[in-house]
C-alpha cells in the first residue's frame, strides 16, 4: 500500500490537472523533492499554467486573492504552514475585502494546499502546526487531510468558489495512508465520522486521527465499541453529531496534536457541556511542557491512563 | 490641432471638478459629517484624472487608502462617494466599503487596501489573471513613498518582471508617509536603479501637468502593452492637506483649505491648478471655474 505523502500526492494531482484555467504555484513545486513529494507528478489543464515561483510568500498569498477578483481558480503549494505567517494580512484584511464587496460566487478561487511541518526535526522555528489559529482569526476553513475518506472529499472544495486551506501532515508522510470506512459528514466537511459505537466517544483534531485510530482498537480489544469522529477548522462547527453520539456513550475522549493554546476542541467541550450532558471526558492535548527545539514531536499518548480514566 | 484642444479642456475641467468635489468633501469634513475617515488628495489631481484618461474599459485600478481622488475620477459623479462616506446605501458600494476601502468595479476600480503594501501583490494576481484569460488591457497598483518600504514592493518587482505581468506600478511621490518626511525615517531611495536591476522600465514624472501626464501614461501603456513588461512610474507630488480628516485640523492650524478663497489651494507649481491657471487663457481659465461652480450640488 502506498504511503501518506504518495496517496495523498496522486489525489491531489488528479484533481488540480483537471481544472480548466487553472494557476498551479509555488516555490521548488515542478523541480528538486517536489516539495518532499507534495507535487511530484503535476501537471496542468492545457489551459492551465504551472509557476515556479521566487521566494516571496507574502506576495504569492496576495497574488492568490488577485487572481480570484480576476476570475481565475488557482492553487498555492506550500512546504511548511509556518511560511504562511507571512501571508497572514491577506487571509484576513485581503479576503474581508473580498467577502463584504463582491458576490463571492462570481469569482474564481483561491486554495493553499501545505504540509504542515510537525515532525519536530527541523528545529525551533519550524514547529508551528495549529492552523486552527489561521482558521480562527481570518473565519476560514482550514482542512486536515490524512485518510482516504475525507482526502478525496476535502479535495473537493478546490474548484469552489471562495478560500480555503488545506493541510497535510509531516509527521504522517512516510506512515501507511490510514484507510477507514466513513459514517457520516458533514457537508462543510467539518465533521467526519468514521465508526460507530455505544461505548465511547474519539474526537480527534489537527492530525491526530492515527492516535484517535489506535484509542479505537485498544477499546475494541477490551471489548468497547468506539465513535471515531475527526474535526476540521471550519468556522462554527455544527457539533450536534458528536453531541449525540456523547450522549449515548457517556464517554468523551478529545485528541488535539497542535501546538496552539487556544483549541477549538475546548470550544466544542463547552458546547457540549452545556447541554448538561453528564459524561467521563479524557482531553489528551499538549499543554504547557512543549519543547521548541529539535524533538521527535511524536505526540505520545498514553493509552492505559486514557482507559483507566474512562473507567474501563 | 482643434479636437486636441477640446481634449485638453476636457481633461482641465476634469481637473477643476475634481479639486470642486474634494473641496466639498473637505467642507464637510469640517462639520463632520461623515461616518468614516477621509483621506483628501488635494494635489494628486492631475495624475488622477490622467490614470483615468489612460484607462481602456478592459483595464483594472487598484488603490489605497488615499484613493479619493481616483474615485472620484473614474466614478465622474461626487454623490456616490459622498454618500458612502456617509454609510448610506445610495454610496458607491451601498455604504460598505466606506473610504479606505472604496472600489468601483463596474468603473475598473477593483481593489483598495487601506494596509500599507497590501494591494500590490493582489496587483499581480489581477495581473496574472488577464494573462490567463487572455483579456486585454493593463492593471495600475497605485502606492506611495511610505507603501514602498513595505517588502511587497521589492517583491512585486521580482514576480512582475518575472511573469511580464501587464502591471503600471504607480508611485506618488509626496515626501511624507503621515507625519514623517522622507528624510525624517529613512535614507533616499533611488528607485530608477532598483528597476534598473530588475529590467523593468522606469519613468518620472513631474510638473503637476495634466496634459503632458495624459500624454505620457497613453505612451507608458503603450510600452507595456507592446513590450509585456511591467513598469513603473513615480510621480512627484505634494499632498496639500492634513493627512486624514479636514484641513484645517485643528483650530490654530497654520495650513488651511477654504472652499470661499476658491479651487488653489497653494500659489505653486505644486498645485496642479494653479498649473492649470499658469498654462491656459485666463478667460478659459475662469470660464472652466465658473462652469464647475455652476454644478447643482444638494450634499
């Protein structure tokens, strides 16, 4: 079976060389490691460009919402999320121009398709990997792909109209593609649910769904039945599906892999909680003990204490 | 000989109209009536009314914050920029935009950022977008001397070139980013030679002249169109005003506009029209004032 970085790169490729008109951009994107295998392969609609760009991001962000406004439906490829701070004026000042003059559906569109540098070896300045935060200051959707459900599905929303970002994660580059079955989602694609079960409650954000995946199987070997869910950053997120789901499990464990302080997690925690829902809840982040320099970065999670605590 | 000079007048009138119109704006700053800041362009007449003039229908602006005298070029009307300064939705985006932030694309003005070095990369981007739908015409960024200190300049140089984007990069000149001269924040800036380095064609304009201005940008865009490159124009200005908000600022202000003193604001040559008044027929001269006070303005 092939790897994270090779699926997710044949998904992708076959979706943007089929876009009519469409800019393909970037720095090292047709050349070198193909941005360590984030575009190897690409190609263009004959009506498309591909552009090897020069070393300016704040631009190449700015550019992006420029060809929008001109009616072009175009791609952004990233290597690290952390490039993209330098663009960070035009996702929130550049875009609520767009959002509050314009019929936004009228115009072409605009994605930034990233790997998101979390596998801790690149060193202090490269470990930034929340892009909830992106996605909350500028009220954008920020996706997480890493399985071969809501890949496909996410993949989707690059030839609509509007802004968005997509993630992938370096940590699961070289790691078996996860497959799953899916249940439901939502139709933002905030939402995804990939099994059901009466027992317990995983809600998995940023790109902790392998760890979510291997809560589900250890509560399966002691005979518990899991609802495996993973979230996207979409702004205000419908929660009723998990909700639901919690309340019929009365067990809630929350995975958060980013590095952010502010989660979206706690967000959904409090929405549930709300509803006076009565229910064990296990909330695996990272917390304050981060380490900035060169780290494995391998979001260890303790699966017993996460069983004890959940009374199994 | 004849029709260029009917021309000519046109483009004087448009000039006398439009320092008419910032007069009345400035007025109204005064009592202030408008719901948002207002950046006035007193002096940045001419080469508005010149952009416009060199504007084809399939060309884009972008601008900045200071974008009232190119609104109100292109839009030809005063009421639709008054009322969005006053949040109405009879403005010229049903007061959402208000000024910073005022377009216009159904008269080309398709961007306008109030964040300093903002609009120029999304210049390219429009820029690039005319190449891939194959649409004719050129997109004209407008910054300033404070705006091209921002890193996007340096780097619109490098990517317009690179991609022979169909961009005129408009510098205006005024010496003053707010309240600082140039000399007061940073050392001189030869921008001649930074374009130099990335072979783009560069060009200077001065004199406050908007004849000779029309004339020189039809020819820029010319070169822009005919060569696919980009270019870039700065032009030497003064901004005859406060730098936000009316002028006189402030009650001892010692610089003060008043409409009841007439169009000039400054005896200079850094009044574009005074230059007007300088070049034409007196008769002509006052015959164009007394058709632009002759406007029926209800406010």
């Amino acid at each position: 079976m092939a790897n994270y970085i090779a699926s997710v790169n044949q998904l992708i490729m076959s979706k943007c060389s089929k876009i009519p008109g469409a800019v393909l951009y970037g720095q090292n994107l047709n050349n070198g490691t193909f941005i360590s295998g984030l575009t190897k392969n690409i190609a263009v609609h004959e009506t498309g460009r591909i552009i090897n760009t020069p070393n300016v991001e704040n631009t190449l962000c700015g550019m992006g919402f420029g060809m929008m406004l001109a009616g072009v439906k175009c791609v952004y490829f990233v290597k690290q999320l952390d490039f993209m701070l330098l663009g960070l004026d035009h996702f929130v000042n550049t875009y609520n121009f767009i959002r509050c003059s314009r019929n936004i559906n009228e115009l072409g569109s605009f994605s930034i398709i990233m790997l998101v540098c979390d596998q801790g070896m690149q060193g202090p300045q490269s470990s930034f990997s929340g892009y909830a935060d992106f996605s909350s200051m500028a009220r954008i959707a920020c996706y997480s792909i890493t399985n071969n459900q809501d890949t496909p599905r996410i993949l989707e929303t690059v030839t609509q109209p509007g802004f968005r970002m997509i993630g992938l994660s370096s940590r699961l580059c070289r790691s078996e593609f996860i497959q799953t079955n899916l249940v439901y989602s939502a139709d933002d694609n905030s939402v995804f649910q990939y099994t059901e079960g009466a027992d317990a409650t995983i809600v998995c954000f940023n790109f902790s769904l392998a760890e979510g995946q291997a809560l589900h199987k250890k509560l399966l070997e002691k005979g518990m039945a899991s609802s495996l869910f993973s979230v996207n950053y979409v702004p205000y997120p419908d929660w009723t599906r998990i909700r639901q789901s919690v309340a019929i499990t009365g067990r809630l464990v929350v995975m958060d892999d980013s590095k952010s302080v502010h989660l979206p997690a706690y967000s959904m925690l409090d929405a549930i909680a709300g509803d006076n829902l009565q229910f064990k809840r296990v909330v695996v982040v990272r917390g304050p003990n981060v380490d900035f320099g060169i780290d494995p970065d391998l979001f260890p999670v303790n699966y017993n204490d996460i069983m004890l605590r959940l009374g199994v | 000989m004849i029709v260029a000079a009917i021309l000519d007048l046109q483009l004087a009138f448009k000039v006398l109209q439009l320092r008419y119109w910032q007069h009345i704006v400035n007025e109204s700053l005064k009592k202030n009536i408008f719901k948002v800041p207002v950046h006035c362009a007193f002096g940045h007449e001419a080469i508005a009314v010149a952009v416009s003039e060199m504007m084809d229908p399939l060309d884009r602006l972008v601008l900045s914050h200071r974008n009232i005298a190119y609104n109100l070029a292109r839009s030809g009307r005063l009421q639709p920029v008054y009322d969005e300064y006053k949040h109405l939705p009879s403005g010229a985006d049903g007061g959402h935009l208000g000024s910073m932030n005022l377009a216009n694309p159904d008269r080309g003005v398709i961007y306008t950022s109030s964040i300093l070095g903002n609009n120029m990369p999304v210049a390219c981007g429009i820029a690039l977008g005319h190449l891939m739908l194959k649409r004719d015409g050129i997109v004209t960024a407008l910054t300033g001397d404070g705006a091209m200190e921002e890193g996007t300049f340096y780097e619109t140089l490098d990517i317009s070139r690179y991609q022979k984007l169909p961009l005129l990069l408009m510098i205006e000149n005024n010496k003053f980013a707010m309240s600082s001269t140039i000399s007061e924040r940073r050392v001189p800036i030869d921008v001649e030679s930074m374009c130099r380095a990335f072979g783009t064609p560069y060009f200077f304009l001065t004199g406050n002249l908007v004849f000779d201005y029309a004339a020189k940008l039809k020819e820029i865009r010319g070169i822009i169109t005919g060569d696919a490159t980009p270019a870039v124009v700065e032009v030497d200005l003064s901004n005859l005003n406060r730098h936000a908000g009316p002028t006189p600022g402030w009650p001892s202000d010692p610089m003060n506009i008043d409409l009841k003193r007439g169009l000039i604001v400054q005896e200079s040559a850094c009044d574009p029209v005074h230059v007007l008044k300088q070049k034409l027929d007196p008769e002509i001269f006052a015959g164009l004032e007394e058709k632009v006070f002759s406007e029926n303005w209800s406010g």
